[in-house]
C-alpha cells in the first residue's frame, strides 16, 4: 500500500487515512494493509496518540490469548467546515473528524450568479456557522471549499470556473483568510467528492478508483493508490472536456458537458416540453423555469419528455464511463450528482449500455455514491481534516 519511495511525513499521513477508512482497527491489521512492520506502525501510532489524533477503543479477540486493541479517529480532535460552491446553490456544514455533520448552512438562488457574488454569499454563511460554533465552543482549524473549474489546489485559485455569470478568476483562499483568518483550502469539485467518498463513502475499501461527477459541468476525481491524482498540470480527471467531433449539421466540436451534462438536459427538456405543450414539465414551465429537480421529478411522474431527458443522460453517462474504463481501467466508479435521484434505474441502464458499448471487455463495479447529496462539502472538509493533521505532525516533529 505505502510505496517504499513515501517519505516519513507521507506515510504518517497515509497511516492516519487508513485508520480513518478502516476504522476501528489493530495495530497489526494496519500494519498489514500499509506494508509496514508493526513496529514501524506503533511508532507512529503513539505520535497519533500523543496528538490526540485517534484514540484506543474496545479490546476484541478470542477467549484464550491476548486481545486486539482498536484504534479510531478522534472525532473531538478536529472541527473543519465543508464548503459545496455551486452556480445557484450553496451548502456549508461543519463536520468532525469523524465526517459527523454537525450544523449546515445552505443558500439558493433562481438564477446563476458570478463566482465572486456566490464567495459573497458564502461569507455570509460561514458568519452563521462560526456564530453557532463560538456558542458551543467549538473551534473550527480550517475551512474547505470544493467549487467548479480549473482550481491550483495549493495557493487556492480559481481559474475561468465555468457555467457562472462570469468568467472570472478568483483566489478563494486569500478572501477567506483575510477575513476570518483560518486555514482555507480549495479544490475541485470532482475531487473533493472523490476524497469525500474515499474517507467516507463506498471507497473506503478501494485503494483505486474514480469518481464521476454529473452536475452543471462533468468531471472525475480519481483515486490512485490510496492518494488523489491530481495530473501534471492539475488537469487530471476534466473527463467533460472530452471531445465528440463532427455532431450535428455545422460539423463544430463539441465537448461531453455540452451533451450531456445537467444544463443541456434541462435545454433539451425545456425544448421539448414547449413542443408537446402538456405533461409534468410543460405546467412547471407556466410557472417558472425548470430546475434539475423538475426534471427528476417529472421522469418519476412519467413525463414523457422526462422520461426521454434521462434517456439522453444515460446514454452519454455510459460514453464517459467506458472512456474511464478503457483509459485508466479502474476497479470501481462511483458516480455522483443530482441524476442519482432517479434512484436505481439511472445506474443500472448506464450499467447495461456500457457493456453494449465495451462489449466483451472487463468492466468496473458501478456503484451511485451514497453521499452523493453532500459528497463535495464533506469531500472539502476531508481536504481540510488532512491538512490540519499534517501541520500537526510536523509541529511535533520539530
């Protein structure tokens, strides 16, 4: 698990992710899954210890001989809020180290509005949450943000994030820590959903996989070797900027998010539902205009329109997945966003046209997130525990 090139720090880290994923756990099972010596592991495990990272729970064994001791995080180490910036919504919840949602904080808007207006509104709920943490004396270590488009993960940048308002570029964590002077870390959505789920969802078993992301825009999150591949130049996983030449009558290129991603679902639902002029979406749309929540509730009404929609989703969701599948031929994807409230259906049609598509090829387990509604701020958050933990070790180091 822990390749011999990992220098000291990585592995104190790595150790700390395993515990956390396969809690609670022995001393000598984690030393099993690390490759390590148990002696190497108990070394590092009394600097968990003296930190107050983990702590020791219920002995368990056999009757006769000696009892495993158990290790687990300590939740009431460290307190980090998660932050899911999307183009018209806004979640923000503060999590323990044991990823327990504590209090959340949540902002809407009809309309999608600039990367900065929504930082704006961010602040606004960080006040909230940071209110209500003072009052329980509780004190939040760090702050992550997961947000849409190209993100330099280290100085907290957002470059030309895509679908809002504006093209803007923005440096998220320098607005936040002049403001409430606490460590910020920013990261991609995609990817923040992938550590979420690695942490704390179905990847907690997998040293390798990837998560798909369908929202307004597409991305992947991959997980390689127990750690997040970022790429050479942090372009790993932009899975929706995959090109289909040649479509339609103009002959122009065009990318997977313009096909098949929530905005163009909701433009082909919006297009078709004015042609039929009845059914689920059409009265939705003499009121106001369609959110993706429309869409799913009108394919389980039956809407025909609907019904089409997620059709063309899946359908394009099967593209992406078998690309995955035979560019990194991973063990597992998991796939996240709002079409996972289509229930079943959704994964297991993509399911059945990625085996038409690949055909007698090895396929990956398919699985839909089971924290795909809050994946991305528990995935910042889980961005922000890890940071935290790794000042922490090397404070104690020198």
């Amino acid at each position: 698990m822990i390749n011999v090139h990992s220098s000291y720090a990585n592995t104190k880290e790595i150790l700390y992710t395993l515990i956390c994923r396969y809690q609670p756990i022995a001393r000598s099972n984690l030393a099993d899954i690390a490759g390590l010596t148990r002696a190497s592991v108990s070394n590092i495990v009394k600097e968990f210890l003296k930190l107050g990272l983990v702590k020791e729970s219920d002995k368990v064994g056999k009757k006769v001989g000696r009892k495993k001791v158990l290790l687990k995080v300590n939740d009431q180490n460290t307190y980090v809020i998660g932050v899911d910036v999307e183009r018209r919504n806004i979640v923000a919840t503060i999590y323990n180290a044991g990823g327990k949602r504590l209090k959340t904080e949540k902002s809407s808007s009809p309309f999608v509005k600039t990367l900065h207006e929504n930082v704006k509104d961010t602040k606004k709920l960080l006040d909230r949450l940071l209110a209500w943490a003072h009052l329980k004396k509780i004190k939040i270590s760090a702050i992550g943000i997961g947000v849409p488009g190209p993100v330099d993960p280290k100085n907290g940048i957002v470059y030309s994030a895509p679908h809002f308002r504006e093209n803007e570029t923005l440096n998220i964590k320098k607005i936040m820590e002049k403001t409430y002077k606490i460590p910020t870390f920013v990261e991609r959505d995609a990817n923040a959903a992938a550590m979420g789920e690695q942490w704390f969802g179905v990847g907690k078993r997998h040293d390798s996989f990837i998560y798909l992301l369908l929202v307004e825009g597409i991305g992947a999150g991959m997980i390689m070797d127990g750690r997040l591949y970022r790429g050479a130049h942090e372009l790993a996983g932009k899975v929706g900027r995959s090109v289909f030449p040649k479509i339609g009558n103009d002959g122009r290129i065009r990318t997977l998010e313009e096909l098949g991603s929530e905005i163009s679902a909701l433009n082909i639902a919006e297009e078709n539902a004015k042609k039929v002029r009845n059914g689920y979406l059409n009265d939705v749309m003499q009121k106001r205009q369609l959110n993706i929540d429309d869409l799913i509730d009108g394919f389980k009404a039956k809407d025909p329109v609907a019904i089409k929609v997620v059709d063309v989703m899946i359908y394009y969701t099967a593209i992406a997945v078998s690309n995955l599948v035979l560019f990194v031929d991973p063990n597992l994807i998991v796939i996240g966003g709002d079409f996972i409230k289509v229930g079943p259906h959704f994964v297991e049609q993509v399911r059945e046209k990625v085996k038409k598509i690949l055909g007698e090829r090895p396929l990956a387990d398919l699985k839909e997130s089971p924290i795909y509604d809050l994946s991305i701020s528990l995935g910042a958050a889980t961005r922000a525990i890890s940071e935290i933990v790794s000042m922490k070790l090397k404070r104690l180091k020198e």
